[in-house]
C-alpha cells in the first residue's frame, strides 16, 4: 500500500514529488486552511519559476486529494491566497 497525494492549482497539477510539506486543518469554529510548501527554484542563483508564475496567482482554485492506492479522496478545496 502507497500513500498518493494530488494537488491541483488552477490549471497545473502537481505530482508527489513537488510538493515538500502540507498540513490541512479543520476546527470547530475556525476556517478550514491549507498549508502548502512545494519544491521550487534555485536558491544559489535566487530564481524561483514557480513562485514568480502566474499560474500560482492568489485567487486560484486550489485542491488537494489524499488516499491509499488509487483511492482519492477530497482532502480541501479552496482559494489560493
């Protein structure tokens, strides 16, 4: 059994691999948030392509799918702020 994870930003999907950290959370009370940290750029050139890309622009939709195998399911749904 394998872990999967999909994380989709508007029209780019990212692969396990890109993403390097998530927590996602849900409280009674508070607003549900995604904390998202994916691999990007070259620190010893200081050049970070996706984070200088539109296509991560803040009010993109943003999902993400978690489960076992190929079992997915919805994890969080969202804007990208």
């Amino acid at each position: 059994m394998a872990t999967r994870l999909a994380v989709k930003i508007g029209d780019v999907t990212l692969n396990e691999a890109d993403v390097y950290a998530f927590q996602c959370a849900y409280q009674v009370n508070e607003i549900p948030y995604l904390s998202l940290s994916i691999r990007d750029g070259d620190i010893a050139k200081e050049t970070f392509e996706r984070a200088d890309d539109d296509k991560y622009s803040p009010g993109k939709k943003i999902t993400l799918h978690g489960g076992i195998d190929d079992a997915k399911h919805l994890l969080f749904e969202g804007v990208l702020t």
